[in-house]
C-alpha cells in the first residue's frame, strides 16, 4: 500500500486511528530535550498518509527550568 505524504506546513490536528507509529525523544544529560520524532500512518479526507513530525533543539541559552514537584 503506497500513503500519500503531507506537506512538511501541514500538521493534521485531528485525525482518525493511527497505526505503524513510531516515536523517538532524545534527552541529553542534563534533561534538555535535543529532539522529538514522531511518525505514524492514518487517514485523513478518506486518504490514506504518512505523518511525520519532528522538532530539534539547537542553541539554549540562559534558560532555567525548575523541576517539578512529580520528578523529584
């Protein structure tokens, strides 16, 4: 089965079940989130797509985060 792919401008906000979903996190040591990638098939407007969504962190600068009371 061939899925159609999105444009990397469109994120489906809402769409029907999801399958073949895949996701990564990469947290380095200090807990800084460096990446997210999430990939997954469904069906948007009767037609069948593969969603990709990613997001990098690349420079922080002079952030301070507190932790929150559930991680402690």
């Amino acid at each position: 089965m061939e899925l159609s792919t999105l444009p990397a401008t469109v994120i489906p906000l809402s769409v029907s079940e999801a399958w073949n979903v895949t996701a990564q996190v990469v947290v380095i040591e200090t807990g800084l989130i460096r990446s997210v990638q999430v990939r997954y098939d469904t069906t948007i407007r009767s037609e069948q797509v593969h969603v990709e969504i990613r997001h990098r962190t690349r420079t922080v600068r002079n952030t301070s985060v507190n932790r929150p009371e559930w991680a402690a």
